[in-house]
C-alpha cells in the first residue's frame, strides 16, 4: 500500500496521488456494486441497501450459479424483493 506524505510535511507540489485505490476492488466487484447503484436509481431510492447488492448479484452469472445450485431461483429472489419494496 503507497502512503502519502503529509499535507504539514510536503507542498502540494510534491505530493502524489496513489494510481490504486487503498483497498483495492476486483473488476467483479467494482461491477457488482455499479449494477447496485442502478438498481437503487430505477426504484429511485437515494441510497444502496442489501436489497440492492442482491439484485445486482442476480445479474452476475458467477452468483447466479451459485445460488442455482444452493436451489434459489434468482428471478423469484428479484420478484420477491421488489414485492417487499413495494410494501415500504
């Protein structure tokens, strides 16, 4: 992990930014929690829940298998999590 000097010990100048986020984000996940985001904006809701990760992982084809072989219908599950939004 790149640290940066401090802004009391360096100009701004000399500082540089790091190329890598701090905690880096696989390109799955970074598109997992994008796919949330977009879920949150079609029910026009100003924040991203569990509810939304989980609509956003029925989109992915890892999860989704996954979950298909636990026995879930990830269509039911988006079904189903609408149906309790809607009751909000």
């Amino acid at each position: 992990m790149t640290t940066r000097p401090s802004a009391a010990t360096s100009s701004p100048a000399t500082q540089t930014e790091p190329t890598d986020p701090p905690l880096g984000m696989a390109p799955e996940t970074k598109r997992t929690l994008e796919l949330a985001r977009s879920e949150a904006q079609l029910l026009n809701h100003n924040y991203v829940g569990t509810e939304h990760l989980v609509l956003a992982l029925t989109q992915s084809w890892d999860p989704v298998d996954q979950l298909s072989q636990l026995g879930a219908d990830p269509e039911s599950m988006r079904e189903h999590i609408y149906h309790l939004l809607a009751g909000r």
